[in-house]
C-alpha cells in the first residue's frame, strides 16, 4: 500500500486527502475535479458516460475486431489454449454479438441484461444501447490464468455491403468508439487472403480516432502465402491502412499464424516466431501500464471536457434574451468552426483538443441554447489545478509502486514458457548455439580461422591489434561493432590474440552477419579452452597465503 504523500505528512495532501493507492487517487480526482464539470456542461450526453468505480478497477482489457473469419475468436483460443463458453468457429460468420472473455471460479455465461446491472463489471453504461445490443452482448467467464491478468473482448465478424450496417438494431461504431475509450489494446486483425477494408470496417475504425496509441494490427494466417506472397500483401495492406489511419505514424503490424496448427508454409518460421514474442511482450506488459493508462485517458478526458465546457458557455454567451433565438442557434451552428478557432485564440487551447465539428453540430441541434450553464471559471480552475499538480503526484505514485513490486505480467496458456526450454525463440541460434555442446564450438571451423591466423605473422603465438583489425575490417561491420568483438575475443586484455581469441573473434563476426545480437559479456560456453578457468586453480587461490602472513 502506498501513500498519497511521505510518512512524516501521514499520508494525507493539503486538502487533507489521502489515497492508499493509484487506482483511488484516480477514482478520487474524478468524482470530485472532473465529474462536477461533466455534470454541469453536459458532457455526458455529447460524449462518454460518466466514469464508475468499476472503470478505474477493471482488469486490463484487449478489444478484437476485424472481418468476418479473420481468426479473432480462435486468436483467444491460441491465447488460452482451452476453449470459453459460447465460442463458436467456422469459415462463415459466427460470432454474431460481444463476448467479455473474464476470468470467474466458475465456467458459464452471464447475458448482457444481467450484465449490465453488475457494479462489479465496467459495463453498466453499455445499457444506453438498449436491447438490441444487450440481446447480442454476453460474459464469458471461466478459470483461466491468463484471464487473471486482462480480460478479452470479442465482436461480430464485420461484412461488406449496406444491409448489415442497416439491420444490426444498435449502433454498432458507437458500441466499438465506448469499448476504444475503455480497454488498454485494440487489435485490428487481418487475413492475407482479405486485405479489402469494408464500408463498415472503415466505420468501425475511425471509431477509435483519438485512441491511436492503443492499436496494433496483426496479419493473421500468414503461413498460408510464400515470402514473395507476403511481401506483396504486407505492402497492400499499409497502404489500405494508410487511407483509413490518418496519423503520421505507422501503425505496428505483427505477421504470423495464430493457431495451434502446422505451418503451411514455414520458409518464414523465424519471422513468425520473432513476430509472436513482439506481440506476446506487447501484451503481457499491458498490467505493468494499466495504472499509467488510466491516467493518460483521464488526462484525456479533463482536457475535452474542458474544452467542451467553453463551447458550452460561448453559445449561452451568444444567445439573446427574448426574441430570435432559434435564428441565433442555427446561425451559431453553423458558425461552429469559426467558433472552434476563436476558442482556440482565446483560451489558448489545441485544435486536437476539440471534438469533431459535423458531429457537434448535429447533435447541437436537439438542444435549446438558452438553458445552457454560463462558464463558471471554479470549475475550470478545479480541473486546471488537478492536471497542474495533481497528476505529477499519481505520476509519483505509479514509479513507486512500480520500484516496490514485482513488474506485474500476464501469465499462463500461450504465454506461458515462451521464452524458456529448447523451444523459446533463439534457443540454439546465434550467440547460444553450442550452449549445451560438450565441445568449443568455435572449434568447427577453427581450422579455416587458422589458415587466416598464421598469415597474418603471429609473434610468439599472437597477432598484434594491426594485424587484426585489418582482418576484421573484410567483414565491413562498423567500427563500434569490432569494437565489441575484439573486447569480447580478447578474454586476456593484452591487447593480441592467440589462434584460439581470433577464432573467438571470427566466430561473432559470423553471428553479427547472421543478423544476431552480440552478448554485453562472453558466454562461458564461448569462452576459449585455453583461457578457462580450472576448478583446482580456484581451490589454490582461495587457500593461498599472504606474504604478511608468513612473518613471525
């Protein structure tokens, strides 16, 4: 447990606050800073629901969406590695609704009206879409030791054409944009054999816009095409990515076949492997950063709500008292963007910051202006004041807890053993291979290092650093590369090699040209025979006697 403020203050700021932990301070800020401000300018019926108790202590969340048969449902069945209730697989479009895949003691299935009144789960404000969505949105809970760390959501396989859009009974991009604003990663999942971006598809994923940050994508199904294949469709697919993610960034792709099934085409098994640990990390390291993006989002969150508040207040502002209001409220619409611009002057304020301006206005058009809250600067101030200082202090908080406990990662099913035994991905390659080899194996190839040893006119047995680097520099790696090697290779720090350090030292020349990272320290199991260290040596040495014990 961690207090708000040191020992000596007894935990407790100046307004005589105290918060035992990060998840209570940021639950505290925001009904007593924020929510007021929420409440007062309206902001939940523009934007997101008012925040609950369950939001700031739920489990890290990870959203699937993608098109139909992509793999989103058998993407959780490979990170589980057991199947969960209602999960349903096939080429055709199978799963028609949510599935919140949580942990429970018990295996079963929690519909969504039920759902949606537990105070313990963060999915009561989903009641706004009514039963139409409801009828579609379950729980999955089972005992699974992955779903002890996050939780794992899973949505309808997503169709081309008008209909489905139509007939779904809720709003489906709104359901999506709800769930963006909640969970901790959004994965976009593709298959190489689908790369087009439906009309719905494009709808849902612009849903996130403002959540940037949480989304991966992952090229499922990978195996299924060659490398030249591959090429091409990983190229396809930035670019149809690129019309749809308007950042400046490239949004991070995971190539690989997320299934428990042979490779169809291994020429790119290591790619694959190398790709799935990049995934795995980036996952498992979603608790260790659950406390900091709460805090992101609710930073996020203060400075709309924020800027909402001045839009709201400006239209009061501008409303007359008797006559003509009507004719004033659809002039402001549709003055809304020059609006936007003299706020931003005025205030000081981001053009980021503002919500989107053809959506403001039409919802702005269900509302009567006059009865509008005027800017109460209190407010403002309140939510200015706990960004300023506040925040630094849960900051603080978070690298604490951090240094004090043990980094918190998600464990069990696939996650489980993916580094470790002869299968974890480098086992055997590179700097490891010959680990576990009762033979130096260096001394494979020590007779071809030889021949270029004994022409480069070793002295007494060694080559001078001259000699060498003229040797070392064939292989046209960098300076600060050799340089590594040679005080890798040069166990003695005497400034030659023998014939068995210049082996050494051809040996991670290799490795570095294989495309494998050099160790920080030499293995043992490359360290030159010559230069090992021999048990009965370390015996003597520990006994030895000190000249100044010897007198008297």
């Amino acid at each position: 447990m961690f207090n708000w403020m040191n020992q000596e203050q007894g935990g407790r700021n100046r307004e005589g606050e105290m918060y035992q932990t990060v998840t209570e301070g940021l639950q505290t800020l925001y009904s007593k800073k924020l929510l007021p401000l929420e409440e007062t300018y309206l902001f939940h019926d523009f934007h997101s629901p008012a925040l609950e108790a369950a939001d700031f202590q739920s489990k890290p969340m990870v959203l699937l969406v993608g098109q139909y048969s992509t793999g989103k449902t058998t993407f959780i069945r490979y990170l589980l590695e057991q199947d969960f209730p209602g999960m349903r697989i096939g080429p055709e479009p199978t799963t028609d609704g949510f599935i919140a895949v949580m942990y429970g003691e018990n295996e079963g299935v929690v519909p969504g009206n039920a759902l949606v009144v537990d105070p313990k789960k963060p999915f009561r404000k989903l009641n706004a879409f009514g039963n139409s969505f409801l009828n579609r949105f379950i729980c999955s809970q089972m005992p699974n030791q992955v779903l002890q760390s996050i939780s794992i959501i899973d949505t309808p396989g997503i169709l081309s054409g008008e209909k489905q859009r139509i007939s779904r009974g809720y709003d489906f991009s709104e359901v999506l944009r709800w769930f963006g604003e909640r969970v901790d990663r959004i994965i976009l999942l593709f298959d190489a054999h689908k790369l087009d971006i439906s009309d719905e598809f494009s709808e849902a994923i612009k849903a996130f816009k403002g959540q940037d940050d949480k989304i991966r994508v992952v090229l499922n199904k990978a195996d299924q095409v060659d490398t030249q294949q591959l090429m091409r469709v990983y190229g396809a697919l930035m670019w149809s990515l690129g019309k749809v993610i308007n950042t400046p960034e490239v949004v991070r792709v995971y190539l690989g076949s997320f299934w428990a099934k042979p490779l169809q085409n291994s020429d790119n098994r290591r790619l694959f492997e190398a790709e799935t640990q990049d995934l795995f990390r980036d996952i498992q390291s979603l608790p260790r950063n659950a406390a900091l993006r709460k805090l992101n989002d609710l930073i996020k969150r203060a400075r709309l709500a924020k800027v909402h508040a001045y839009i709201i207040s400006y239209l009061k502002k501008e409303m007359p008292s008797l006559f003509g209001r009507e004719k004033k409220k659809e002039e402001l619409i549709m003055r809304l963007p020059e609006i936007y611009t003299l706020l931003q002057r005025e205030h000081h304020i981001s053009p980021g910051d503002f919500p989107n301006v053809t959506k403001m206005q039409d919802q702005l058009q269900h509302y009567d202006f006059s009865k509008f809250p005027s800017l109460k600067m209190k407010l403002i101030e309140s939510v200015d004041k706990m960004l300023a200082s506040k925040i630094a202090v849960l900051m603080a908080m978070i690298r604490e807890e951090e240094s004090k406990q043990p980094p918190a990662m998600v464990m069990g099913g696939a996650f489980e053993g993916s580094q470790d035994g002869p299968f974890g991905q480098g086992y055997g390659e590179g700097i490891s291979a010959g680990a576990d080899a009762e033979d130096w194996i260096v001394s494979r190839d020590k007779h071809r290092y030889d021949e270029i040893f004994y022409t480069l006119m070793p002295v007494n047995g060694k080559i001078t650093g001259v000699n060498a680097k003229k040797e070392m520099m064939n292989s046209r790696l960098p300076n600060t590369v050799l340089g590594k090697i040679w005080k890798l290779a040069d166990c003695d720090r005497d400034g030659m090699l023998d014939d068995e350090e210049f082996a050494l030292a051809q040996h991670l020349i290799k490795v570095k040209l294989e495309g494998y990272e050099l160790p920080t320290d030499l293995p043992d199991h490359l360290v030159p025979p010559s230069h090992r260290k021999k048990p009965h040596h370390v015996v003597l040495n520990k006994f030895k006697v000190k000249p100044e014990q010897r007198r008297g």
